[in-house]
C-alpha cells in the first residue's frame, strides 16, 4: 500500500495505512458518507440514543428516587462528554502531535481544515464518554452505544485524520471521565432530579403522567388497564 515505506516499523502508522487505504479503494460516494458519519453522524447518533433510553426510563414503573437516579445517570453521559473533553485541552497541548497526514504522504483525507493537534481524538473521547455513562444508566442502550463509539474510532482512521493510538487515547480518557466521576456525579446529579420531579412544570423530565398515575393508584401503568379490563368484563 503507498506510503508503507515511509512507516518503517511503527505499528501505529502501518495500520494507519491499512485503514484509510481502504478509501483509496472505495467509491468517492462511500468516502462521503463515511466521512460525513464520521464527522457528524455518529454523534447526532449518540445523541439520539440517549434521548431515547431517557423516554423510555420515565416512562418505566417505580418510585420517584429510582427514576431520579436513572435520570440522573443519563444527564451525566453529556456532562462526562464535556468535561473530557476540556481535560483534553492540556493534553494535546502537552503532546502536541501532529495531524497524520501532515507527516506521511499518500493518505487519503476525507474531510478538510483540521489544522488542530491529533492526540488525542476529541470524537472517540466524546463518543465513548457518552457511551460509559449511558452504559452505566442501562446496560442494554450501553452496549450499542459502546459500538457506535467503536464505529467513531474506525471512522476517524479511515478518514485519515487520526492516528489509532490517538482513538484509542480518547476512549481512554472518555471512559475513565465516564466511570471515575460517575459516583460524585450521581450523589450531586440525584438531588437535583428529585427537586426537578417533585415539579408540577418539570416533573415530566424525570417521570412520565403515567409511571406518576400508576405510582400513585399503586399499579404500574400496564396493571392498571389490565385491572380496568378486569373490571369491565366482572360488570358485563
């Protein structure tokens, strides 16, 4: 593949060759997709996905305090997102490496104007910060959330505008911002959810009208139709 000589034995830079050699091949409609998912799609993805677990963990039976908690653990995969990100700040100022394919030749670069520092890669930090946390909130939208982050990773290679060791680099930061603040996130996060549920404007952010109604009448939301139904057919 071009450019191999120029690698020598890093490993780092031969797979670098590898992976975006696989643009070099692919056809001009795939590069733009790819680097378009890579740039903005998988984020928007994983924005999406933890709205999504959000709408159903306040629609889900259960006292307000496990709802809080829930919630609570979902506000904090954007918060882990942010706050990695600003500790990357020093970091590639510290390391200061360059752009990949400012130092070998024969790269194909699928998107343009990255004129910052390489190391570490601010998209598989913020991706797998997000996906930690959600992880740590549900352990089903976790997992694809884990993948969508390991897509990111190979859509930045490929996209020749990362290193590997500059992906693999954030999701290290990524995950341990995620899981090490986790529990100082969740006892100061938690508070707040319980005073934003008790909320006749807000509740809604954390519980549903029916987990509330069910909570209240002592049913979760499917017995309490399903009593209904009971009751209807006794008095037919």
């Amino acid at each position: 593949m071009a450019g191999l000589a120029e690698s020598g034995s890093n490993p780092d830079v031969d797979l670098l060759y590898d992976i975006n050699g696989l643009a070099k091949d692919a056809p001009g409609w795939l590069d733009r997709t790819v680097g378009f998912v890579g740039e903005y799609g998988l984020l928007l993805a994983m924005v999406l996905l933890i709205v999504a677990c959000w709408w159903g963990v306040r629609r889900r039976p259960g006292g307000a305090e496990d709802a809080a908690s829930s919630v609570a653990a979902l506000v904090w995969a954007p918060l882990a997102a942010a706050i990695a990100v600003l500790v990357n700040v020093p970091i590639r100022g510290f390391v200061e490496r360059p752009r990949p394919f400012l130092d070998h030749q024969g790269l194909e670069v699928l998107v343009s104007g990255k004129t910052d520092y390489s190391f570490v890669s601010d998209h598989a930090t913020i991706t797998m910060a997000m996906a930690v946390g959600l992880f740590v909130a549900s352990r089903k939208f976790g997992v694809v959330g884990i993948v969508i982050a390991l897509l990111e990773g190979f859509c930045r290679v490929y996209m020749g505008v990362h290193y590997p060791t500059d992906v693999v680099g954030g999701f290290a930061l990524g995950t341990a911002v995620a899981l090490l603040l986790s529990p100082v996130a969740s006892m100061l996060l938690t508070p707040v959810l319980k005073a934003v549920d008790r909320s006749p404007r807000l509740g809604w952010l954390v519980r549903s009208r029916a987990a509330r109604l069910g909570e209240r009448d002592g049913f979760a939301p499917g017995a309490r139709s399903e009593v209904a139904a009971e009751e209807r057919d006794l008095a037919a």
